[in-house]
C-alpha cells in the first residue's frame, strides 16, 4: 500500500487527481498540501494548509512514499510576481524536503512549452530533445528553471525516484488561461504564413498518467504528455467555428508588444513562436508503461465548444456572452436615447417662435 502526498489541491487538475487517487485500492493514504482550501475534498483525505516555501513541509511529508508536485498544472502561463516564486522556490522546497523525509519518489507536473517553439523542432518532439523556451516568456522560463531544479535533484540523489511529466495544455472549463483566451478570442489571430500544429490533453487522461507513474516503481525520468496526433491551427479554427484573421509577421509581433504593454495582451510578444512553429511532442515513452488517452484531439475541442461557448474572451477581459450583450444593449440604448434628445433639442431650436 501506497501513501501519496499531493501539493497544488486547489487546482482542478490537482482536485481531480486527488479524487482518483482516492478511489484507487493501491493507495492506502492520501496528504492534500495547498494554502487554499480546495472546494471539494474526499472525506479520507488529510488535508494540511501550507504554502510551498514553508519550513514544515518536510514534517507533513515526513512518512510518504511518493510526493506529487501538482502546483500550476492548470495555467504555467500565469506571470503574476507571487505565483512565478512559488513556481521556482516552492518546486525547491518540495524537493529539499523530500530530501530531508527520505521520500523514496516525486513526480513533478512540467509543461510541454518548456521544450520552446522552433521552426527546427521535429515533429513531433520525444523527451531527449533540447529545451529551447524564449527566457523572454517569463512565466515559461520560470517552468523550465523549476524542472532545472527537479533534473539537478535527481543527479544528487539517485536514490529517489524522480519522474516529470511534460503537459501540453488541458482544455478544463474552470481554469482561465491564456490558452483559453486566445481560444475564446471572437477572431483568431494567425501569423501568415504559418499554420503549425497544436495539441491538447483531456484533464482526465492527464490525471491517469499522474496516477500510473505515481504507483508503478517503473516509471523515471522525463515523459511527455498529450492526446493521440495533432491538428492543425486551421482544424482547430473550424472546430471552434471562429473566423481569424492573417497578420503579417512584423505586424503581429509589433501589435502583440503594444498590447502587453498597455496590459490587453495577456502573454507577452514572444509567445507568438507558439502560433507560428511547432511544439508537438511524441507520447511513446509513456505508452509504454501502459497508458493511452481516451480522448482524442477533435473529442478535446468539440467539449471545449460545448463548455465554454458562454464566455469570450478579449485579452485580459473575460465576459459571459449574455452578459456582454447586455452591456452592448445597454449601451447601444444609451447612444441612442442621447442622439435622440440631441436630435429633439435640435429640432426645437428649428421650429418658428409663436
């Protein structure tokens, strides 16, 4: 019997984690580390409020066999100040105190964006392939230097097994992201000239391959996580029913720097490689041990439809459709009341005194 630890609760991918861990006879104990309360906890989970960087970790952790660093498994795009430390510390933290409780395993939640968006990546890319994320891309950067850490451990200490996870983006209707902005977005923008592929991964399956390399003493090292193939940024377009628009590469790169700036673009401009170059990546090492994902790319998208079609998204602002024509008849009912009164006013000013 197993007792797993899982840091990152109050995410959804790390509440459904916990829930599946918790149905699963192979685990005898679950821990739920997070310094917010997650809004549904199984009844037999032990739940324990910290943040990430606190000195008591080691003590929670003290009789785990395996740690879960789930911690941003839902957005690693976010870029505010507090989450980026808790990004590269915490992800420290967790690890010197699985060194200090002797944790004879830790399984890290990386992200597929660390591997960067090159016009000379292979398609797709397996995990031997070097990272190359734009250091520029803070919040991407800050991911590749928590996994640095993680690699840097696991040199030290051959004793534990370590195991990272490389994601590519889940599509849950919870999480507000940039991935999810940008698919929410009434026009979609693309660069011309590019048309590179993308992938998705069900929340579901990505929480199946955390379990299996959490239990199975096989699994070590680095592997990538995705949905079966890839489509093309066009399919996606179609799927998502959504027309775009062609930019200009320098037109588009100049547009993206102008809107970070003024705060409208949630990403800053370097992110732009993702729409223009590939950054799909190979899943045989993980098959190997036994999984395959259930949902397919198409299977991803049409729920993503289904989910999020009351939202849509303009950089930072995020709106409920019934909403946003609320606002738009109201204003419009405004507009037209004003020109009305001006336009009577005006009349008044024509008509002959008696």
């Amino acid at each position: 019997m197993t007792v797993i630890a899982v840091t990152g609760v109050h995410s959804i991918v790390g509440g459904r984690l916990l829930a599946r861990l918790a149905a699963d006879e192979a685990v005898d104990r679950l821990i739920a580390v997070d310094r917010l309360v997650p809004p549904r906890l199984p009844g037999e989970v032990a739940f324990v409020r910290a943040d990430l960087r606190d000195a008591v970790l080691a003590r929670i952790i003290g009789d785990v066999d395996v740690v879960v660093n789930a911690a941003f498994a839902d957005d690693v795009t976010r870029d505010d100040v507090d989450v980026l430390a808790r990004r590269v510390q915490g992800t420290r933290r967790v690890l010197d105190a699985a060194r200090v409780a002797g944790v004879p395993a830790v399984v890290h939640l990386s992200s597929a964006l660390v591997y960067g968006a090159c016009e000379h990546n292979q398609v797709p890319l397996t995990e031997t392939q070097p990272l190359r994320a734009d250091p520029r891309f803070v919040a991407v950067h800050h991911a590749l230097l928590a996994e640095e850490s993680v690699r840097a451990f696991a040199g030290e200490h051959p004793e534990c097994r370590i195991v990272v996870l490389r994601t590519v983006p889940t599509l849950v209707p919870q999480v507000d992201s940039a991935v999810t902005r940008h698919l929410e977005s009434p026009l979609l923008p693309r660069v011309r000239g590019f048309d590179p592929p993308v992938q998705f991964v069900d929340a579901d399956d990505l929480v199946e391959a955390v379990r299996l390399v959490a239990l199975d003493d096989r699994a070590g090292g680095v592997y990538n996580v995705a949905a079966d193939g890839w489509l093309t940024s066009s399919d996606v377009r179609r799927i998502l029913a959504r027309p775009g628009f062609l930019l200009p590469q320098q037109v588009a790169i100049g547009a993206a720097t102008a809107l970070h700036r003024v705060g409208l673009f949630t990403v800053p401009p370097e992110a732009l490689s993702y729409l223009m170059h590939p950054w799909v990546v190979d899943t045989t090492r993980l098959r190997a041990l036994g999984w395959t994902p259930a949902a397919s790319q198409r299977d991803i998208l049409h729920q993503f439809v289904m989910e999020h079609r009351r939202w849509v998204s303009f950089g930072r602002l995020r709106l409920r459709v019934e909403v946003l024509f609320a606002t738009a008849a109201g204003v419009w009912a405004l507009v037209a009341g004003s020109g009305a009164r001006f336009v009577w006013r005006w009349w008044k000013t024509r008509l002959p005194d008696d």
